[in-house]
C-alpha cells in the first residue's frame, strides 16, 4: 500500500507541476492575499486579526494563518502558495485512499484495487482543479484536507482513544477552515451505518455535532445577508440543479470555468429546474430501493448529496445568482468516486489497462484545466467563452486592466459588458473612475449619475452600489456647493440605511463642515451598525470629546488603540483626554 501511495503523490505531481508557474488573480486573491493586510505577515495583531474578524463574509483564521506563514517565509510569490495548495490535495488524496482501504477492506475482493482507484480518480479529477489551482481557494482546500483527516483519525478510534480527540480537534481546526465542512458528523453517522456500528453512534458523534451548531451560529453572522436573498423554495430548486451539473461534470468534465451564472428565473416551472428537481428525487428513490442490499450505493450518493448542502449559501452573491462553482464538490465527489470504484473495481483486477487509460485522459484534462488558471486573463476569457453573457467577466477584467494603467483596453471591456446589461451600477462606476483617472472630471459625473439612476430596484441596494454618490458628492463640494455635497451622501443614507459606511461618510462631511452634533448621530449610527470600523470610531470619539462627552470618548478611543496599536493618532489623543480627565 505504501508504494501505491508513493505513486499517487507523485502522479498527482506530475500532471499538477505546470500550474506551479500560475499567477496570482485578480478574483478573489486580492481581496484575500495580495492585497488583504491581514494575510501579509505572521504577527500577533494578524493572528488576532485572522480570528476576530470575518474575511469579508467567512470566518476563515486558519486559512489566512497559512497565508501568514507564506507570506512571512517567502513574501508574495505565488509558486509557494500554489504549491501549498497542491501539497494538501496530495495529502487529500492520500486520506481519501486510506480511508477508502479502511471501509473496503472486509466488503471487497479487491480492496487494494478499490482504494487506489478511489485515490486517484480524486486527485486527478478535473472537478478538483479550481480547488487545487487558484490560491484562493485555499480554505476550500484546507478545510477539505482537515475533513478528510478528521474522518481518517476517526475511523481508528477502535486501536486507542487517542484518535477520537484528535479526529474533534482536526475536525475544529477544519471548521477554522472554512464551515462548509459542517456536514461531517452526519456523514460520520452514515459510515458507522456501513460499518455496522449504529449502537452508540450518536452518542459518538455528539462532540462533532455541537462544533458543527457553534460555528454554524457564527458563520451565519457573515452569511446573513447572501442567505436571505433568495428563499428557501429558490435554494431548493438551485441546488437540485447544481445537484445534475455537478453529476454531469463528474461524467463529462468539459466547459470547466469559475462562474456559472443563473440568468434565467428561479422558477419550477422551467425545464432546468422541474428536471432537476425530479433528478434528485429519482436520487433519493434510489437510495431507499438500494440501502438493505447494496448499502454501499446508497451511502454514496447521500454523502454527495450532503456535502453539497452547504453551498445552498453561496448561490446569492453582490446581486447575482450562481447556481454551482467547481470547488464547492471537492469533498462530495469522494462518493462518486467511490460508487465509481464499487462497480469498476471486480473489473479492472482483469482490465487494469482499461482503467489507467481512463485516468491518464482525466489527467491530461487535469493539467489543460489548470493551466487556465495561468493569470487573470486566460481566467476570464475562458469565462467569457462559455458565458453567454458575461457582463462580470468583461467587467472584472477590464478593472485589471484600469489596474495596470492600460486604459484603452479597459474601457473596451467596460463598454462590452455594459452593451450586455445597462443596469450594472459597479461598470458604471468603473467607467467613472476611467474618466477621473485621465482627467476628464464631467464625463466622470455623468456616469456616476447614470450608476445612481440605473441601481436595480429588483434587488436590495449592495453597497458598492453607492459609489457614485460619494464621488458625486466630492465634485460638488469642489465645484458647486457644500450643500449639494452633502444633499448626495444624505441621499446615500436614504438609499441604503442598513449599510455602516454611508453614516461614517455623511458623519465625516457634517464633522468637515462643524455639524457637529449631525455628525455625532451620523458616527454613532455607523457604530452601532458594525463595531469594529476603527476610523468611524476615532471620529466620533473626536466630536464626542468636541460636546464634552469626554468619558464615552476616552472609551471608544481605549477600543480603538486595543484594536489597532499603531494608530498613533488615537493613541496621542487619548493620553491627552486622560489628562484632562485626571
């Protein structure tokens, strides 16, 4: 079994080593590496950073841990994050094959066959390519591999206790990850039914279940806002259709890209979705017509229906509908591949050839999928070839090129997405930001007043959409009136009551303009939405010492130098405030 493992590491090598050369991406791993504070440097105010903060929307401390630790080690060379990434899909993949030997090995004939085969059918599967090539992806592939081990620690419980605390620490440090690994304790309860362990079982799992209720309590804190979106009925029908794409693309991996767009309504009565919708249901007849004779079937497609589960929270995001992303299958496709294995393995004892040529094929897809992954560019124009309309793709890459100072190109790829779909405030907004960046300041207006016309009424308002009043407002403060300034952050507040920034911003233009006790309110406001916005703090900790409020002053100063050490400002004026207190 050993040399088999060796083989596996390095196969998966191999066909993984080209994409080592990858760049960094303009989606995602900004946000969260090359241009996230946070992930640039192993530091106790990073690492308390990681953990007391959500990145924007997940709860991920470990995963930028790991970018601290690379960072800290080798800056931002992104041959060391990839390979990091590639080393826990090893490391996945060799889980996988053990625990794969372990379940099989008193069910099968051919357990040594079963195993490999569900091995490297899952390290080489064009599926787990997004997972393995885009460095964002990171918590994916992170939490994936504490899964994977946790379950593996688990399942030798029986040898001695030790491996029962380790299985609900790696579990904990998974959840760290990324929550969506939150599905491991049923997933334990299924293979305790194929074990024949069911006595006991939920008392086992108790542990795991109660970490799974605490940090799903805290990732909906971040998830909030994309989960009520849509209604449960729209997730529904959503993930039965991500439940046949996936399927298919387990069967026939072409057209891989990093978005799948919903364009269509969200409704049972399209084909898309009634069919889908009937395909789970056939699923799920199977199940109960398999589960007393050939369990193991059952036990399959269950967990690749579970571990779907938690992407029913990623179908809304910044007022667009996805109904499936590559990585999201990562750990489902373990049961297909081992339902795969269940039925090929008596076979491949005599037709080994037969089944090497079939992996050999994935794995070539495997380094031609990755491959796509080479920079921002390749990325999106694969996007953009299997998009019919892809107004996000065009409009994302023509901020690297604003990004990169190659402006015509740039507002060639705006004015592509916006001949797609006019209601886009975020192109809008771009192609204002265009026009102020080569000087030209009125053409710049009249697309910060069309993206302030043009924001969806079918949606809630996001808070990018409110861009364009901010800009608004400084052209106006320069050229026209400070009351028309401020009429347009006030409009903003209007607009979007529910958002933090658009109180700070109004709160800092009163503060600009000696509207002090506005500006108190307005700062006030923006606090009690988010907490942890250190800036709106220091301000209003300013107009509050201003009113003579000094002991809530001295107080929201003391929060923001424990939050941020090195704001020397804060820092100075609340020495001063003690002072004048004492």
């Amino acid at each position: 079994m050993r040399k088999s493992l060796i083989i596996i590491t390095l196969v998966t090598l191999l066909f993984y080593v080209p994409s080592l050369g990858n760049d960094f991406q303009a989606h995602d791993d900004t946000l969260l590496i090359t241009e996230n504070p946070t992930a640039q440097g192993l530091s106790i105010k990073n690492i308390r950073a990681a953990f007391s903060t959500f990145d924007p929307e997940l709860y991920i401390p470990m995963t930028l841990i790991t970018h601290q630790i690379e960072y800290s080690l080798f800056g931002l060379n992104p041959f060391f994050f990839h390979f990091t990434n590639l080393l826990l899909h090893i490391g996945s993949s060799i889980l996988v094959t053990l625990i794969a030997y372990r379940l099989s090995k008193d069910r099968s004939r051919y357990p040594e066959i079963f195993a490999i085969g569900t091995g490297v059918l899952f390290a080489l599967h064009p599926l787990n390519t997004e997972a393995v090539a885009w460095a964002a992806a990171r918590k994916d592939i992170l939490s994936g591999f504490f899964f994977f081990a946790s379950l593996w620690a688990y399942l030798k419980v029986d040898s001695h206790k030790k491996w029962y605390v380790l299985s609900i620490l790696l579990f904990a440090l998974g959840l760290l990850s990324k929550i969506s690994i939150v599905v491991l304790p049923v997933a334990l309860l299924l293979i305790e039914d194929v074990r024949g362990r069911r006595a006991g079982s939920l008392k086992r799992t108790a542990p795991f279940f109660g970490l799974s209720l605490i940090f799903g309590i805290v990732a909906m804190l971040g998830k909030q806002h994309q989960i009520i979106k849509l209604t449960m009925f729209d997730q529904g029908l959503l993930w039965c259709k991500s439940i046949a794409f996936y399927i298919w693309k387990f069967v026939w991996p072409s057209g891989l890209n990093i978005m799948y767009h919903q364009y269509t309504p969200v409704t049972l009565v399209r084909a898309e979705f009634y069919l889908g919708v009937l395909f789970v249901a056939l699923l799920l007849t199977f199940c109960i017509l398999m589960w007393k004779k050939h369990k193991i079937f059952s036990v399959c497609i269950l967990w690749f229906l579970l571990c779907l589960v938690p992407s029913v929270a990623t179908f809304w995001k910044n007022g667009i509908v996805y109904y499936a992303s590559d990585r999201y299958a990562y750990i489902a496709i373990v049961g297909l591949c081992i339902l795969c294995m269940s039925l090929a393995a008596p076979y491949l004892h005599r037709y080994k050839a037969v089944g090497v040529a079939i992996l050999l094929c994935l794995a070539l897809l495997t380094m031609k999928q990755s491959l796509t992954w080479k920079d921002t560019v390749t990325t999106y124009e694969r996007v953009m070839a299997y998009n019919p309309r892809p107004i996000l793709p065009l409009n994302n890459i023509g901020t690297y090129y604003f990004q990169n100072e190659d402006f015509s190109k740039a507002k060639e790829y705006y004015l592509r997405a916006l001949s797609y779909e006019q209601h886009i405030p975020e192109t809008l907004i771009n192609m204002g930001l265009l026009h102020l960046k080569l000087s030209r300041e009125q053409e710049a207006m009249l697309w910060f007043q069309r993206s302030i016309r043009l924001i969806p009424t079918n949606r809630i308002v996001l808070e990018n959409d409110l861009n364009g009043y901010y800009f608004l407002g400084g052209y106006y403060e320069k050229y026209v009136s400070v009351e028309k300034a401020i009429l347009m952050f006030e409009e903003a507040v209007t607009r979007a009551p529910h958002y933090p920034v658009p109180h700070a911003n109004l709160g800092i233009m009163y503060q600009k303009y000696h509207r002090i006790q506005e500006a108190k309110v307005s700062l006030q406001r923006a606090v009690d939405i988010d907490g942890s916005m250190i800036d709106a703090r220091y301000r209003l900790a300013a107009v509050q010492a201003e009113t003579g409020d000094l002991a809530a002053a001295i107080e929201n100063l003391e929060y923001v130098v424990k939050k941020d050490p090195d704001y020397e400002q804060a820092t100075k004026h609340l020495q001063k405030l003690r002072g004048m207190v004492q």
